[in-house]
C-alpha cells in the first residue's frame, strides 16, 4: 500500500481526512448503492488505498499501526451520511476480518490474505450465522469439517453473511469436534472460487449499501493451513475480537443517531416548535452521555485493558437508544421522513437500516444478557474498585 490518505500524525488531522475521503469519494455513490444492490468492489479499493483497512495493522504488515480511536473516528466520517451498509461492509473486515488475521493467522496466512486485504485488494467476509440460529452458536451451529488425508472437507449452510457476494475469501466457522462443545469449533479459510461454494446474494430490507449473502459449501476440499490457529479455539478467537467490533458498530451508531437529531433540528417546522425542541435536547444529552461511555471504553481498548462488558454495555446502549431516537425524528418530522432517497432530507435510508440493529453484531437481547451476566459475576465492582485505587479512593 502506498501513500495512504490516512496517515497522519494527530487524531484531528485523521478525522479531517476522514471526513474528507468520505465525502469526496463514498458519499456521492450512497444513493446508487442503496437503489443498486449494494457496493462494489470499487468502495473496497478506495477504502484500501486509503489505509482503512490497515488501521490496526502494524507499519511492517502494511498497515498504519494507528489504534480503535482512529478507526471509530473513520466510523464516525461514514455515519455522518446515513450510510450503515457501508459502515457494516466495512467493519466486518476491519474490526472482524482483520483482527482475526492479524492475531491468529500465520505468517504464511497473513503473506496470503492479510496483506492483500489490508490493501483493498482481497475482500473478506465471516461466515458465522446459520439458517438454524446465530445466537447460540456452540448448539446451532451445523457446519461441519472433517479431517482428510489432505485436510480438509467442509460441509454446510450460513446466511446473512455482510460481503459474501463480493468476497474473494471466507473465514467460516465450523464444527471439527461434537463432544467438545465450545472447544470443537475452528475457523477456516476459505476461497470463494473453490469447488462446492455456492453464494446467492439476499435482497435486504436495510443495510442496503451492503451485499449480504447465503452461502452453501458441498464437500469443499480445504488443505491443511486452511485452519486459524490451532483447531478448536474459534469460540476463544471470536471473544477476543468481538469486543473490538461491538465497540466500531456503537460507535457508528451513536454517531447515526447525532445525525439524525441535528438534521432533524435543522428543518425549519421542528425548529420552531418548543415541544419538539425539547425532545431533540433530551435525545442529545442521551447520545452525549453513551459517547462519553463509549469513548472511554476504546481508550481503555487501546491501552489494552478492553473487555467484554464495555463492548456488550456499548452495544446495548447503542443499538435501543438509536432506534428510539430515529423513531422519535420520524415521528416529529411526520410524513416527509418517509420519502425519498435520503438524499433530500428524509429518513428512509436511516429507519430501514436502524431495524437491523437488534440482531446486527449479536442480539440485543443476548448481549444484554451477556452484559448482566458480567455485572454479576463482579466485572463492573472490580473496574469501579481499579479505578478508584490509585487514589487511595475505596468503592462505596
Ligand atoms: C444485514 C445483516 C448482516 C449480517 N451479517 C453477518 C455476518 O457478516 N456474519 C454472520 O455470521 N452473521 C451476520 N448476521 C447475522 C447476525 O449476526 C445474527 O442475526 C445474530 O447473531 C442473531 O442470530 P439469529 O438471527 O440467527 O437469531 P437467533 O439466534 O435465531 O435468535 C432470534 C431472536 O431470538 C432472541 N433470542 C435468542 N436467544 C435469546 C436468549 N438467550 N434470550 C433472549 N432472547 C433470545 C433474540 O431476540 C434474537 O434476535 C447478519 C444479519 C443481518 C440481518
């Protein structure tokens, strides 16, 4: 990669860049991609020329070495414009695909696939989801790979898969041991052009900038090194990875909702009624005070300390508040907020895509779950108690 428009040395100059890139070379295609089917191979490669995709990686891996603050602040360029399919396609490889790679894969695996992805070149989609469920996936999940004399043979169904019409590999995940439960399920690295997948491309009610797919694998001969890591530990490797994704969607959700308010406050029949005015008020401290949290969540990310109930709290948060928030915008907008493109001021684009939002990156339901389970377990006292430490302070 050379040259990326992104590397610069502050945060400022990064969003300025950011908002730059967006605005000059995504935006104007928005309404195309939601009319059309979604993106094309062409939002990948300016994003890869860029450095959006390298933003965690490090220099020497063609990346830029920046941390999550920078790719939320890319996040957050994106979301200004109503734009979640492509906030969505491009998460999915930067905070999913790319950490995986980067933290599990070989260096023959990352020569492979983490170089050309980093540069836009390679597109990426993580097969997880089944027709029979997504939320469970250590009892739902059928996909299965059994060893050969050569490696490999896989064998199943996943649906709703963000890029997977356009991808040119899959990491899909896979049941390599029934008695192991969590620890007999493997990622796998598979090229789409090989024998036996089939991808057929959904027709999505939002997120409709991005391509979303089924895929079907019939005895698809995988070598060896197809696997990442070592096999068994693709429930370990998604936990680690899902803090960082769950925190980049709430931050381009948070910054949706913002959005929507500000457009919303700028039309001149809401302005002038008090009432309305109030409402926008209140939603802004709102999405002010989850920023806040979600801030400090990535700083505590970024300097290594990110855990699972910061990413599932952000989620939560995040996910129930925007959809509450464009609800209420259409609701004073009126009629208006339900034409058009988008392009003309309206919310259609924003109302289809913040639907997705209870099951996109896991569940609301399960991740509120898994945040409660967390608090109970002690992890909010313990943090409460760390922070309060170095003071001298004790927790009340
Ligand atoms: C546009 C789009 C893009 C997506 N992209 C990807 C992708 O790239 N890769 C991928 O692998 N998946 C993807 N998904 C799938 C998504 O991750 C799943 O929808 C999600 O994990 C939930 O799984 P499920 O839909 O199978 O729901 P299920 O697991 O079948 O659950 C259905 C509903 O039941 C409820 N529920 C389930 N368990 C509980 C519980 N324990 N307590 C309370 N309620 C519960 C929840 O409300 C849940 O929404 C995408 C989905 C969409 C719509």
């Amino acid at each position: 990669m050379t040259n990326p428009s992104l590397r610069t040395d502050s945060m400022a100059a990064f969003s300025a860049s950011a908002r730059t890139l967006v605005s000059r070379h995504i935006a104007p295609h928005l309404t195309d991609w939601e009319m059309n089917a979604g993106a094309t191979r062409g939002l990948f490669a300016l994003a890869g020329r860029a450095g959006v995709f390298g933003v965690p990686v490090p220099v020497r891996d063609g990346g830029l070495g920046l941390g999550l603050a920078h790719g939320v602040a890319f996040i957050r360029a994106v979301s200004r414009y109503a734009a979640g399919g492509v906030c969505a396609s491009l998460c999915v490889q930067t905070h999913v695909a790319v950490p995986l790679l980067l933290g599990q894969g070989s260096a023959e695996q990352k020569r492979t696939w983490l170089r050309p992805m980093v540069s836009g070149s390679m597109i990426t989609a993580v097969a997880i989801t089944e027709p029979t469920g997504g939320s469970d996936l250590v009892n739902s999940t059928t996909t299965r790979a059994v060893p050969t004399a050569e490696g490999w043979l896989l064998d199943g169904e996943k649906t709703f898969i963000t890029n997977a019409p356009l991808a040119d590999f899959l990491l899909v995940l896979a049941r390599t041991d029934d008695g192991a439960g969590a620890l007999g399920m493997t990622f796998f690295l598979v090229p789409a052009d090989l024998p036996g997948v089939q991808v057929h491309q959904l027709e999505t009610t939002g997120l409709r900038s991005s391509r979303t797919g089924r895929v079907r694998f019939t005895r698809c001969p995988l070598p060896a090194d197809a696997v990442l890591g070592r096999p068994g530990l693709a429930m370990v490797q998604l936990a680690q990875v899902l803090v960082e994704e769950r925190l980049a969607i709430s931050a381009g959700v948070l910054e949706c909702a913002r959005c929507c308010v500000e457009r919303t406050a700028a039309l001149p029949a809401v302005a002038g009624s008090h009432r309305a005015r109030a409402e926008l008020a209140g939603w802004l401290v709102e999405v002010e005070a989850a920023e806040a949290f979600l801030d400090a969540a990535v700083e505590r990310f970024d300097n290594g300390k990110g855990d699972r109930l910061d990413a599932d709290l952000a989620k939560t948060m995040s996910a129930r508040l925007t959809q509450r928030i464009v609800n209420g915008c259409a609701r004073l907008i009126g009629p208006d907020a339900f034409i058009g493109s988008g392009a003309e001021g309206g919310l259609l684009p924003t109302l289809r895509d913040v639907r997705v939002l209870s099951v996109f990156g896991g569940s609301c339901e399960t991740v509120r779950d898994s945040a409660a389970a967390e608090i109970l377990r002690g992890a909010a006292a313990r943090r409460r108690a760390d922070v309060l430490a170095p003071t001298g302070g004790r927790p009340v």
